[in-house]
C-alpha cells in the first residue's frame, strides 16, 4: 500500500470508518484525549504503515478523510492522554486500540503483558504504565464496502404469539452436521445452508436467536488453559460480525446467511452484549475502549475511579449514562437492524442497561429512547431482567414493548416435573402466560419467553439425568456454574443402560417439551433438545467449544422419537390458535357454551376449588380450554375460532384415574400421552364422563369432539 499523502478534515459523523464510494472518513469519539493517531498497517496487519494525526475535532470526535483509502484497508487507533487511574484517565499511546464502531474486525488477540495498559507484576499494580508496544499481538480493524444486494428481503413479521425461538449456537449448531460441507461448518454459510434450513423447517420453528455474534475476546485466563470463549459474552466490537464465524471472512457472509433465512420465513433475533466489554476490571487489558476514553466509557466507583462499577460479574459495565456510550449502543442497534437486517435482539444482563444511578430505574433513558426510536421500535425486544447488582432481579418489571426471558416459568416446570409439592398454584400460572407478572399495565402473554433449559445451565437431557453439575472440565474446580438447577436423575447418576431409567427419562423429556410447547406466552427451545442433547452434566459450558457444547447429528431410534414427538407438539401449537392466545385467560363463563373460557379440574372431574390450590400432596390437575371462547381476531379482522381441549397433568409417579368433564353431551379424542414411549396416544375417542387411566408422571392431551 502506498503512503497516504493527502489529509482532509472530514466530518464528525457517522463515527467509524465510513467507504463513501471516493474514500474514507474516520470518526473517533474521545472526550478527554490530547490527541488521537490513526494507524495503517500492511495488508496482512504485521507492519504498522503509517500514522495519521486526526487534527480536526468536532463536539469531542475526532476526524479526518483520506481520498486515498480504499476498502480492506487495515487500522487501528493510538490515543494520547492522561495515565491516572485514580481520576479514572487510562490513555496509553503505546497500545494500538481498536475503533469501537469498526465494521469488521480481522484476526484475534495473541496474548502478552504487553496488551495491558499498565505494569504487570508492579507493586503499584494498574499504577504504573506499561510502556511496550501491543500492535504484534491484536487484531486490527478493517475498511468494508458496505454494497450488498439485499433484493426483495423482507423482515417475516412473525407476530409474537405464533412465535417458536430456538436458541443455538452458530458454531455448535452446524460443526457435527456431516450433510454440510466441512468448510462451511462453523459459519454463517453453514448456518444458511440447505441442510440447516431445511432442519429447522421440518422442526417447525418461526425464529432462531442467535448466541453472540458480535466480536468478541477469548480470556487471556482462558486460552492458557487450551480453553476459548466458546458463547462469545465478552465483546469487543459492537458492529463487527465475529469473524471465526465467518468461511469466506467478509461482512457480506453474514448478510448472507440473514437474506437466506429470511427467504425460508425464518426470523433472525441477536444475543447481544451492551451492559460490559472484554476488558475487564482494572487489571485488564486495554484492547479498545478503556484506551480511548476509560472515563466516558465505564461506570466508575465515585469514591475512588480507579475502579469499576461491575453490576455484571465480568468486572466493568457500560456508562449508558453518558450520552455518547449510550449512542454507541442506538447506533450498533440500528446498524444490525438496517444493515443486517436482523429482527430483533434479546438483552444479555438487561438490568444494567436501565441503571441510571445505582439504582434500576424502569423507565430509564435507553427504554425511553428505545420506545421513541422509528426502527428499534419496530423490532422485537426482548429482556434477560436480571444482572448481578442490588435490585438488579427485575422479573415482569420492564416497560410495555419488551418481552422478558421467564426463569419463573423454567424453575417452577423443573420443580413440578421432578415431583416437588405444593406447586400447582404456580404450576397453573406460569402456562397460562404468567399473568401476575405481566397482566397489568398493557403487557401480553407474549411478555413471557418461556423456557425450560438454555444455553446457560443444564440442557433437557441432563436436567432429568444428572442431580448435580459435573463441570471439571472447565477446571474452575467445579465451583463455577449453579448449584440448584432443579433437576432430578431418575435413579441413575450420568449415563446408563438401566431400560427402565431411560424410559423415565425420555417420558420427563416429553412431559417437558409437552408442557413448554403447550403453555402460553413464547416458547423457547435450546437447540438440540429436541434430540436428547447432553452436556455431560456440564451446567456452564461457556468455555467448551468441543463436542460437549456442538450438537451431535447422529440419530438413534430414541433420539427420532423424541424429535419426531417435537414436531408433532409445535405442530398442534401451530395449527391451534387456542394454546398461542393473544390476551390473558379471564376465568368468565363464555356464552353459549355453558363453562369458562379456561376451567381447572381435579382428578374426580370437578372444578378445583379454592382451598385444593394449597394442598401440599396434590400433584395431579387438569385444564380444559376453551377454543370456542376465542375472541380474538386475525390480521384481517376475521373472528378466530378452535377446538375445546383438556390438558391433564400427573407429575406423582402412580397412575390416577382422571374423570373426563361432561360438556355439553361431547366426547374426547386422545392428541397426545407422553407415558408411550412415541408420545402418542392410544388411537380412541372416550365418553365424557368415563375415567382416563393417567399414567405416573405422564402430560394428556385430548380434543372435544361431537358426541
């Protein structure tokens, strides 16, 4: 590459490296630096090139215009400053940064002690100023052209209540997939091919949320022990798609893969990362933002700003006070929105983000700004409505317009399934759509993402065969990861060929994908359960990208039954309007038919009374829904009509005898029983009236027909 020679002053916005189809503007924000260098390496990022003073700066960003520039072009930035951590000032011009809104990031952080910005081993600690120069050992920014032939891709618009998400892992969804080309595993091409879609189609889902894709860093800590940040929550680059995703490494792969699920009516939502970065605390290193302007960056601690505010257990958090940070975030939102063209996003550590001070303020400025926002509005949001600060727990509190991850609905289906007591009451809330945490103030069933397993904790499989975590292999001592996942063995400990324990198993498994898929709100599936996907007991496998984390293809008979019995439940949701309900059950008697819109049962084949909801043994229920009663309407306004059905649940491990409800004179043809090792039921119709032989830890489904 020839030395840049000429030098305009370009503009303050849009920040980042922008292609204008002539040359490059560059736009840097720092409010408290004393000059800012852009660096320009060769085309493999080994040689630092040449350096360019930004000269002109505008409402605290600095930037300039190169003619000369061309896309592919490698940079990174060296900004100079104060180097007082007490004060909280961090700059360093030994230590090449990179561009917090770069489009594309290539390579990856080789690990030294000269990646950190102060001394280490000092007896003054982060005191004292490391004076060696980082460049060899991170990855530099790279120049795009931003052209790409979007065509006639539309967003699906899958409204929230016919909405199935299926979390995966872009890595660990396609690396074991045989039927994808091997250099397509891994990736967002493996991820957008025809095997991949033509899996999740047959599967019956209506959106993949996608683990983090956004560029990220593999802990110094990590590495060192041959492990990597396998999930990808320690981003580094909010606007660059992580590139070891990537088989042709170009942005446009990504782009891709979105237009290619698109075509296929498949929504793309992003986990994203905004309430920390992969820096860490204050012995960790400066890689990007703490170098450019740790102060305006970070939440530090007012009594002493040497240190940092961490409401998220990675040690720092975003200053989503500050009006430039909280830019940051709307403009990366509104990026992968128009750019992308992404769907939605759910919000790793959501609490954070509404902190305004110390405190979780539910209407704080980024809800409200969200609200507001012509494009971020109109995508799908949703909460994970915890972090790990005082008050950070904010279940069912956050504003009309978000959807919120349901751990209420997960820990209480755990609990029912594995023969806990006492539980019906809640049991009968959370599938009902958990409308004391979310029937007021304007929200929806849909407000509820529920889910019995996720990336984070145990899959399916090992929730019903491991009773305790078994994470040795992250050798954190088997400290790491959560000590009370609810979860039950059935007898056995790990792996076995007891026949009788893997009956109990897969029927648990059944019972709780029945139940999952049955319940109101939003369902989520971890990708892989529906195929008996274990983790070997591992609850916290962040660190595993191996075959502990990828999902295996290889399909036994128990394996095709359990994702057969899958399919067969997301098609009944699918094809009833009755368990995907817009609005909140009411409990009113529905005229015309003679019974409420929902009435629970017990075993004898009376309505539950209000003193049985608190009896500690019962374990037994039953709820008839009423389809009939919808009154609801379809995206044309036409009136939405379904069948009546009765859901019966035995979580005790005898059978009970359970008496069919007589309604007006019908009679019950059996969908489901997960007690036969098909989930199928016994090809019948029963009288009203008689009794359903209800199998120990066992899930009915049965439809009212005409008598």
């Amino acid at each position: 590459m020839n030395p840049i020679t000429a030098v305009w002053p370009g503009r303050s916005h849009p920040r980042g490296a922008i292609w204008d189809g002539e040359g490059v503007n560059f736009a840097l924000f720092s409010e408290h630096a004393h000059k800012v260098e852009l660096c320009i390496f060769d085309d493999q990022g080994r040689r630092e090139l040449q350096r360019v003073e930004l000269r002109e700066q505008t409402d605290l960003i600095w930037h300039c215009y190169l003619p000369e520039a061309r896309p592919g072009m490698l940079y990174g930035y060296r900004v100079h400053g104060l180097y007082k951590p007490e004060e909280g000032h961090r700059f360093n011009p030994y230590k090449l940064l990179l561009d917090p809104y770069a489009r594309n990031i290539d390579g990856q952080v080789r690990w030294s002690d000269a990646l950190f910005g102060h001394t280490i081993g000092s007896k003054r600690e982060d005191l004292s100023m490391d004076r060696r120069d980082s460049a060899r050992g991170m990855p530099k920014c790279k120049v795009i052209d931003p052209a790409f032939t979007w065509g006639e891709d539309r967003r699906p618009s899958v409204p929230w209540n016919d909405m199935i998400i299926y979390e995966a892992h872009v890595r660990g969804f396609t690396m074991r997939n045989e039927d994808i080309h091997p250099a397509m595993r891994g990736t967002y091409a493996g991820l957008a091919s025809a095997p991949s879609i033509e899996y999740l189609k047959r599967l019956g889902v209506t959106t993949i949320e996608l683990m983090p894709v956004h560029a990220f860093v593999d802990d110094r800590y990590l590495v060192e022990r041959g492990l990597t940040n396998y999930w990808g929550y320690n981003t580094i680059g909010y606007f660059a798609p992580e590139a070891q995703y990537s088989a042709s490494g170009k942005v446009a792969e990504f782009k891709t893969m979105v237009k290619t699920l698109h075509s296929a009516g498949l929504e793309v939502i992003l986990d994203v990362v905004y309430n920390h970065t992969a820096e860490g605390n204050q012995l960790g290193p400066t890689l990007s933002f703490r170098g450019v302007d740790n102060a305006s960056y970070y939440r530090l601690t007012p009594e002493n700003r040497r240190y940092y505010a961490d409401y998220t257990g990675c040690g720092n958090t975003l200053n989503m006070v500050h009006p430039r940070v909280l830019q940051m975030i709307m403009d990366s939102l509104r990026y992968w929105v128009t750019e992308m063209h992404v769907d939605g996003f759910r919000f790793d550590l959501a609490s954070a983000l509404a902190r305004e001070l110390h405190e979780v303020d539910r209407l704080g400025a980024f809800f409200d700004i969200l609200r507001q926002d012509p494009v971020l509005s109109e995508v799908k949001l949703i909460a994970e409505p915890w972090d790990l600060g005082e008050g950070g727990y904010q279940v069912g509190n956050f504003p009309v317009g978000w959807s919120e991850w349901n751990d209420k609905y997960r820990d209480t289906m755990r609990a029912y399934w594995k023969g806990d007591g006492g539980l019906i009451g809640e049991f009968a809330q959370r599938i009902t759509g958990s409308s004391d945490l979310y029937g007021r103030g304007g929200r929806r069933p849909h407000a509820s993402i529920n889910f019995v397993s996720a990336h984070d904790g145990f899959t399916l499989k090992d929730v019903v065969s491991y009773n305790d975590k078994h994470n040795e292999v992250n050798q954190e001592g088997n400290r790491d990861g959560h000590d009370n996942n609810l979860s039950w063995n059935c007898g056995v400990e790990g792996p076995t060929d007891d026949p009788e324990v893997r009956a109990l198993r897969a029927r648990q498994q059944r019972n709780l994908i029945a139940t999952l898929l049955l319940s109101q709100g939003v369902p989520m599936l971890l990708a892989g359960d529906e195929i008996d996907r274990s983790q070997e007991g591992n609850n916290n496998a962040y660190c595993q990208d191996n075959e502990i984390s990828w999902i295996d293809w290889t399909l036994d008979d128990e394996k095709r039954k359990l994702l057969a019995f899958t399919q067969r439940v997301i098609a009944l949701r699918r094809t009833h309007p009755v368990f995907r309900r817009r609005d909140f059950y009411r409990g009113h008697p529905v005229r015309g038919l003679g019974v409420k819109d929902i009435v629970w049962l017990r075993p004898e084949g009376g309505e539950m009374t209000d003193d049985e909801w608190s009896q500690h043994f019962a374990r037994c229920l039953g709820v008839y829904l009423a389809g009939e009663a919808l009154t609801e309407t379809d995206g044309r306004g036409r009136p939405v009509r379904d069948r009546n059905f009765l859901v019966l649940f035995n979580a005790h491990h005898e059978p009970l005898p359970f008496k069919l409800p007589d309604y007006a004179g019908s009679r019950w043809h059996a969908l489901l029983d997960t007690a036969f090792d098909d989930g199928l039921a016994i090809n019948g119709t029963f009288n009203a009236g008689v009794e359903y032989e209800l199998k120990g830890r066992s899930l009915v489904l049965l439809q009212q027909v005409d008598a």
